[in-house]
C-alpha cells in the first residue's frame, strides 16, 4: 500500500504527480527544482542558491514523511551544465554526514523543467 506525501513546505507539484510516495518503510521523492514554496517563485540568483533551495525543498519532503537526510540511502542530481558540478556538490554535500552520504549519481541532460540548472530526487528508507 502506498501513502501520498505532500507538504505545504515545499512547492507543489506542478503537473500530474506527488512530492513522495511513501511504500512500506520506502520513501520516493519526485525531483525538486528551486521553487521558494513560500513565494512561489523560482530561486535561480546563482548555482548554490538554486541547489539550496533544491535541498531545502527536499528537506521540508523528508520531514513530512518524519525522515531526514540521515534516512536517504540514494539521490539523482540532473543538472543542465557539468561545469556547475563543484558547486552543486558542495552545497548538496553540506547537508549530509560524509561517511554515511547516500549512494548518488549526477548526470546532465539538456533541459529541465522551468528551465532550471538542477534538479535532484530521493529515496529514502525508515
């Protein structure tokens, strides 16, 4: 059985899906862009604004389904350049322990929705 997670603290949705679903102990988050939920306006000032405010999405995600980044066992990074790889990592790295950091891969695709520099999911177990 599946359970629906959405949260006022994070942008909703903006086509035909969730923020999470949450399955046994499994959680799924669906990409985050750096929408700010309070304006409703996309962050995009500078490449580690953008990814804060990724993360920040995520965290408000997380906390909903009562987890934190300490449960993520696996991230997905899309970004529109690597050349933004170095500052992406180092703010998407600042929000979690190094010796437990989450299995990751980083890819670029040629667009994201909005027109965003980066993109990032999860999964993350109870």
């Amino acid at each position: 059985m599946k359970t629906i997670i959405n949260t006022t603290n994070a942008p909703a949705p903006i086509g035909p899906y969730n923020q999470a679903v949450l399955v046994g102990n499994t959680l799924y988050t669906s990409g985050q862009i750096a929408i700010n939920p309070e304006t409703g306006n996309l962050v995009l000032d500078d490449i580690k604004k953008e990814t804060s405010q990724v993360m920040h999405n995520l965290k408000a995600v997380l906390e909903a389904a009562q987890m934190t980044f300490e449960n993520v066992v696996k991230s997905s990074i899309f970004i529109s350049n690597m050349d933004d790889f170095a500052s992406i990592n180092e703010v998407y790295g600042s929000f979690f322990n190094e010796a437990t950091a989450p299995a990751r891969e980083t890819v670029q695709v040629a667009k994201l929705p909005k027109n965003v520099n980066v993109e990032i999911s999860m999964i993350a177990v109870k």
